[in-house]
C-alpha cells in the first residue's frame, strides 16, 4: 500500500500468533540519508516469524527530500493507525540506527497527540542525538567498523533541514520519557551510537521509566 504518497510494505507471519492481532511499525536505518537494507528486510522477516506480530515497513523519503519535520508526523499518523485498529496494547514501534531515532521521536509525538502508550518501544542501536558532540563519540569512533562522526554529522544536518540540533523531533534525547511506553534498548560498545544510549539509560534511571 501507499501513505501519504510513500510504499508501505506489510510482512506478517504464516501463523499468526493465536487470537492476538499484534502490530509493529518497523523504521529502517541508514543515517536518514540510505534506503533499506537487505540485512533489514532479513531482520523484519525473522521477527514477524519468531513474534507472531505483523509488521508494518513505511519506505520514508529519504533526506534531504525526507526532513523530519513531515516524515515523523506521518509515521506517527500511520502508528496511530494500527492504534485505533487493534489498541496500543498490541502495538510496538521500533527502529534501528537512525530508524531507532525516529521511533523514540514518534513514540514522543505520539504521546503528545494524547494517544495511549504503546506497549513497547524498541530502539537497536539508536541515534538519538544528531549533533555528534558527545565526548564519549571521541573515545568510541576508533573501534567503530561501519560509523563516522563527520558523515553522520553531515546527513544529520540534511534531516534535520530548519529544525534545530536540540529538536526532540531529530534528536528526542532532549525529549521527556514521562507517558511513553516501557522501552527496549539494544547498544554495542564499538558503535559511536552507544553514547547516546548511555545518555537514555541515565534518563531513564532519572525518570524512573521502565526500560
């Protein structure tokens, strides 16, 4: 199918799980700036199989056509969406990478509409702020196989367009966690990214939000 002019892909599993109608919107990763992956499409395929969820794939515009200001909206219209079909108490969002960004983003935006609490937020190898001035980033970005701090920098400029570094809309680090579901974060230590999931641990703990 189509969203707001975008694909939208649904892969569910040959047996559902039992009687329950679980749902999933899946954010691929890829700085903002690259289309989906083989390796995603492999990861979806093996969650569907191994949950018994549906799972829903929206192919974003990717930047800097895409900007956050109207992807995020629009995959928060389609979360809320399965919302009213099934309840949020069978809906989950998750994302990887910058995908994992945009879902605590949605997650946010989500809340803010004043719609309930997801059942779960999972967020693998989150990007969660854009600015790239942590100074863990110095520390990790030797070990990193795969990230660069300038790279990322420079495609996160191109999605954020007239918003600022601070938007929780391009960087919901600088969000509040109060009304959101419980969280799962996934992080490795080579990864640039695992700053930012150090400073959601922190925020959490702070918050006393389940994750």
């Amino acid at each position: 199918g189509t969203v707001g002019g975008w694909p939208v892909f649904t892969v569910a599993p040959a047996v559902p799980a039992g009687r329950i109608d679980r749902r999933a919107v899946y954010l691929h990763g890829g700085v903002y700036c690259y289309e989906i992956d083989p390796l995603h499409w492999k990861l979806v395929a093996a969650l569907a199989v191994a949950t018994g969820t549906t799972i829903t794939v929206p192919i974003m515009p990717l930047a800097p056509r895409g900007t956050a200001s109207t992807v995020v909206p629009a995959v928060a219209d389609l979360a809320s969406a399965l919302v009213d079909e099934v309840g949020a108490s069978r809906v989950s969002i998750l994302g990887d990478s910058s995908g994992g960004g945009m879902a605590l983003a949605v997650a946010m935006v989500l809340r803010d509409r004043g719609v309930d609490p997801l059942v779960a937020t999972v967020l693998i190898a989150p990007w969660l702020d854009i600015s790239g001035t942590d100074p863990r980033l110095a520390e990790i970005a030797p070990t990193d196989p795969w990230l660069a701090v300038p790279g990322t920098h420079a495609a996160g400029a191109l999605y954020r367009a007239e918003l600022s570094e601070s938007d929780p809309l391009v960087s919901p680090i600088h969000g509040r966690l109060a009304g959101l579901g419980p969280i799962t974060l996934f992080s490795g230590t080579r990864d640039i990214l695992n700053a930012d999931a150090h400073r959601l641990v922190a925020l959490a703990a702070a918050s006393d939000h389940p994750l």
